[in-house]
C-alpha cells in the first residue's frame, strides 16, 4: 500500500529542483506546475501555461528520481495530468 502523502511535499521536491509553480491572479493561471490532493495517499501535478507535455515529463522525470511512483493520465476533455504516489 502506498504511503501518506501531501501535495505540500510535492509542491516543495519541484520547487526544490527548480521548477516553477503556478500562481492565480488576475482571472488566470501563471505557467508552472501546479498541485491538487485527491486523497491521503495520491498527489495530482498539471501544469498551466504552454509547453504542457513537455513540462508534465519534465515534472515526471524529477519525481521518478526522487523514489515517486509517477503515472501518466489524460483528463476527459484533453488535459494531462501526473498521478503521484510515494511506495
């Protein structure tokens, strides 16, 4: 069974590689990665802003070095996503 594990955890390993996160302001998303909890144990990474493919595998290969497990997903509706849990 996968490990506890917070979007705040996730949140800090890709700031801490460099990544940049997404802000809301002004009626939009800033470009960067941004992090949602779906539950205790499984973390969700999108990415706003152009270059979305390249940047969810960019956020993917960061986090498979760290020991995450990573899972790619396609959102009905076009929008990928990242499935992150820790084993």
């Amino acid at each position: 069974m996968a490990q506890r594990l917070k979007a705040r955890a996730v949140d800090d390993v890709l700031g801490a590689a460099g990544h940049s996160s997404s802000e809301f302001g002004a009626g939009y998303w800033d470009p960067g990665y941004r992090t949602a909890q779906s539950g205790p144990r499984v973390v969700h990474v999108f990415h706003d802003g152009p270059g979305e493919k390249q940047q969810i595998n960019a956020y993917a290969t960061t986090l498979q070095t760290l020991g995450y497990a990573v899972q790619h997903e396609q959102q009905t509706g076009g929008r990928r996503r990242l499935v992150i849990t820790r084993p």
